[in-house]
C-alpha cells in the first residue's frame, strides 16, 4: 500500500489516504458532472483527516444522504461521504460502501491519464 498526500488548492484542507490506486470514478450525475471530479474510494480506516474539521463545510443535496465537503477559502471539494444506497439500489446490484470518495484531482503527484475509468451513471439514480 501507498500513502498518498492530498490538498485542496489552497492547501487549507490536507489529508492522506492508503491505497493501492487501481481506478478513477467518473460519475455522469448533475453535480459531478458540472464539478468535474474524478474520485477513488477509499475506506474509512485507511483515510485520515490532517488539518482542522473547522477549515470545511459541508453541502447535502437531493435525498440529503450524502455529504460532500469542501474547503472554506478555495472552495475545492477535496472527499465527500457516499449515500447508503437504497434497498432499490442494493436489490439492483449496488455494493454499499462506507467509507470516503476521494477526488483524485487533490492527489500530489499522481497521473490521472494512466489509470483506467470507471463510468459511474449516477444520473439514472
């Protein structure tokens, strides 16, 4: 396993997480999209918060089940906390994850080109 050191673009938020990263998520949904995100998920033992809780907010929309957080000065998104899926989802095939979805894009050093993607269509949820 890595550890990878993360930053929004200010540097006011910083976190790492281990992981071998093997994929980026690139997810069609409304906000993603206009975002441009690209994330990894990464559980919730092997992410670790750096700097102050107090230097985030958060943002909740839709059903309200998940939360995405971004950086009070710069305004990036560095992670958000996925929704549960619901049993809908789950009856469908969804695997429930609890851990944390990491934008890539805050990584230090990584090649974003290199690593395969993996279409997520949020925006038939």
């Amino acid at each position: 396993m890595e550890t990878h050191f993360c930053s929004c673009h200010c540097g006011l938020v910083q976190f790492e997480f281990e992981a071998q990263i093997d994929n980026v998520r690139e997810c069609n949904c409304s906000i993603c999209s206009v975002r441009g995100t690209l994330n990894f998920r990464v559980p919730t033992d092997s992410f670790r918060l750096i700097s102050s809780p107090s230097n985030l907010s958060q943002y909740k929309w839709g059903s309200r089940t998940a939360t995405d957080y971004f950086c009070n000065n710069c305004g990036v998104m560095p992670f958000r906390k996925p929704s549960y899926p619901t049993k809908r989802e789950i009856a469908n095939g969804m695997v429930p994850f609890t851990g944390w979805a990491v934008n890539l894009r805050c990584v230090k050093g990584i090649d974003l080109s290199s690593l395969p993607v993996v279409h997520i269509d949020g925006a038939a949820l």
